[in-house]
C-alpha cells in the first residue's frame, strides 16, 4: 500500500483500544491515517483514514492470500486486526492529502459510523479472516525445499 507519508505521531502495540482511539482523533479533528500489521495465519495490514476526526476509508490487505478489501467490509476486516498481536503507527496528514487518497479511490469509503456504536463493532478477540489459496504452492514449493518444512 503507498499513501502519503506524512508525519508520525503516534505508536503502539496491538490488541489496543480503538475506540478510545477514535474519540480521542473525533476530539482533535484529527487528519491522517492509522496503519495496523498484525500476525493470523498470514500478515494483514490495514489503514484507517480519518477527515477532521471523522473516519472517512479504510484498506485491509493480506499479500500472501492474494487479497485486498476496501469500505464497509474493510472496516469490519479492521476491527478485528485491532484485537489482534501487531502494532500500529499513526500518521498526520493535511486535509488535502486525505481528500486526494479519496479522490483516487472511491471504494475506499466507508459508511458513516456513530462513535457511541463503535464499541459494540469490535470483537472480543482476533479471529484470522484470510486463507491461503488453493491453488498457491507455499514459499518453499516454489523454490524446490518442500522438504524443509
């Protein structure tokens, strides 16, 4: 993922608490975006972009499952990450830099989220959401050392 690099501000280990993260960005009309890699059965990033505190869009990928998610199912993707082991960076940006991520891609949006509903959005616990393909051979497949495994 390639996004503005902008200033950092804050960061942290995960599981954390997101909710009091966001209160606190809604507080400050925060710009920027909060970047989370935790560990499942693979290595899941995700990024959450927030317009003057307000959450505006969300990415989660996972490279070796080959998969990438954006918006509304993005976010749920996220709030499971954020009760996950990782840890997470957060990223100030100006406005203008917010919007543009946005402009160039729309998908990225989520739907308006009311901060007294977040916490009831989050999980209890980390549960992995992506699997490898089928049809992929693993790292050592691919080079002839299956049988270091």
């Amino acid at each position: 993922m390639n996004y503005p690099v902008g200033e950092l501000v804050g960061k942290g280990n995960s599981p954390f608490d997101f909710s009091s993260k966001v209160q606190e960005f809604a507080d400050k009309r925060f710009n920027g975006y909060v970047i989370l890699s935790v560990r499942g059965h693979f290595i899941e990033d995700g990024i959450v972009f927030f317009r003057e505190g307000t959450i505006l869009g969300c990415i989660v990928e996972c490279l070796a499952a080959e998969r990438t998610v954006k918006g509304d199912e993005a976010f749920s993707f996220f709030l499971n990450e954020t009760k996950g082991n990782g840890f997470f960076q957060v990223v100030s940006l100006e406005r203008s830099q917010v919007d543009l991520v946005v402009a160039f891609d729309e998908k990225l949006l989520v739907s308006k989220i009311d901060l007294k509903d977040l916490p009831k959005m989050l999980p209890s616990n980390f549960l992995p959401k992506f699997e490898k393909p089928a049809s992929s051979k693993s790292t050592l497949d691919a080079y002839g050392l299956s049988e270091l495994k």
